[in-house]
C-alpha cells in the first residue's frame, strides 16, 4: 500500500498528471476538427510538458538544497531530464513552422520564472496575470499548434474554439488560485484576493457560461460536442463550487487536473455511443 501511494506521489509530483491532461486537450483538437494524424506531436508536448512544469514547480527548489536533495527530488530531477532529452529528440521530428509556433509559448513559460523585470521579477510575481498567462499558453499549445502541426485550416470555428479553450483554462485554474490564497503574497492581486472567493466562484460560472453559448455560434457542430460540452461545463461548475481554501491534499492536484482527462473520455464515450 506504501509502495502505490510513492507512485502515486511521484505521478502527481513529477508533473506526469498535469502532462496527461495537456495530451487530452491536444486530442480533443484533433477529434473536434477531424484532423487524422500520427501521435508525435503528442508525445512531444507530454515529455515537454512534464519538463516546462517541473522547471516551473522546483527551479526554486533545486537551488535551496543543492547536493542536500530529498530522494524524491532526486527521482523528478532525473525524470525531468529524461523527459528533457525525449523532448529534444521528438522535437527534431516536428516541421519549423511547428517549432516556430512553439517557440513564443515556450519563452513565456520560461519568463513566467526568470526574473527581468525590474526588483527581480518575473511574470508569474506580476499582480493580477498569473492566470492569464497561463490559460494563453495552455490555450496556444492544445488548440493553435496542433493546428498548425497538422496543416489544418485556421477558420472561423478555430478562433471560436481557442477562445472557449482559454476561458476553460482560467475557470479550472480558479480553484488553484482560491486553494493558494492562504499562502501567496497579497502583491500579486490574484482573482480571489481581489474579489474573494465566492465572488471568484461567480466569476467561474460566469465564465463557463459563456464557454457553453460560445458552442452554439459555431459554423459546424455536431450533437457530440453539444453533449460532451455541456457535460464538461456541468462537471467543470460542480469542482469550481466544491473548492475551499482549506481542501484534501489532491482536490485540485488530482481531481481537477483531471477535468481535460475526463472531457476527453467524455467525447471519446459519446462517439462510441452514437456511432
């Protein structure tokens, strides 16, 4: 029983979680625009994924205890780096123009944790745009460059889409911001800090309901995206609602990390059902 809760830290810790979760939404763009393609890319933003995320959580980390590592931190760093060099090799598989687009996303992940501006800080320490920083970078990597990647054609409905992706992003972003309230400085002015946290949980509804009518403007749709969207909003409210600044160890680590894997299910069950 031991041994299957360090996995299952490890999983959490090491950012595989939060990857699986980019891969799903990466799927569902390809499964809402028919786009039929090889798995590379997919595998190449998973050992990305896991790479940008642990540079993020540990960058800090790793300089504090230096050779004085925990075992576990021992283990992610090995991983990350293992993840790192499979980065690099699916990378040489993808076009420039894929790469291109990658490029900008990937600067801003970096600058979300190096210093330069001014008293040392970095995007992420700049009042009220964490999130947003964020939702643009997931929204750019899961909709804009598998588009790109697969040579789709960017229409109406694809602007439509990496809209809905962004504000889907910032609502289940939300129950990370309330879950942290308690412990981040009260410069950063995130949405909880400035509105409190029912106010924020409104804000995430409202959101939401703009993400499901956004659906219905679209120029194609089919009743499988109608029903998996509206399943994905319900869902995405009930976990918005149920979020506490005192919550389990994993409620958002886990269970809302989650919501992209359980969306994609959602769709791929759906398509089953009405084959």
């Amino acid at each position: 029983m031991q041994t299957l809760e360090s996995v299952f830290r490890f999983y959490i810790n090491s950012s595989i979680h939060v990857a699986v979760s980019i891969c799903a939404l990466i799927e569902i763009t390809f499964i809402k625009f028919g786009v039929t393609t090889d798995h590379t890319f997919v595998f190449t933003l998973f050992f990305g994924s896991i790479v940008a995320y642990n540079f993020v959580k540990y960058s800090n980390t790793s300089k504090l205890y230096h050779k004085r590592l925990t075992k576990s931190m021992k283990s992610i760093r090995f991983f990350t780096w293992f993840c790192m060099v499979l980065f690099v090799y699916f990378t040489f598989t993808l076009s420039l123009k894929t790469i291109l687009y990658i490029f900008p996303f990937a600067a801003l992940t970096l600058l979300y944790v190096v210093p330069i501006f001014p008293r040392n800080h970095s995007l992420r320490s700049l009042a009220g745009i964490k999130i947003f920083i964020i939702a643009i970078v997931w929204a750019g990597m899961t909709v804009l460059v598998p588009m790109i990647y697969a040579n789709a054609v960017l229409n109406y409905d694809f602007v439509v889409e990496i809209i809905q992706r962004f504000l889907f992003i910032v609502v289940i972003m939300l129950p990370f911001e309330i879950r942290d309230l308690q412990y981040d400085s009260t410069h950063l002015e995130t949405i909880p800090q400035q509105i409190g946290v029912t106010r924020t949980k409104v804000f995430g509804s409202c959101l939401l309901v703009v993400f499901l009518l956004l659906t219905a403007i679209k120029t194609t749709i089919s009743s499988i995206e109608i029903l998996s969207t509206i399943l994905i909003t319900t869902i995405s409210l009930l976990f918005l609602w149920g979020t506490e600044k005192m919550q389990s160890k994993y409620y958002c680590s886990f269970w809302v990390e989650s919501v992209p894997i359980l969306w994609y299910f959602g769709i791929v069950v759906l398509s089953y059902l009405f084959m």
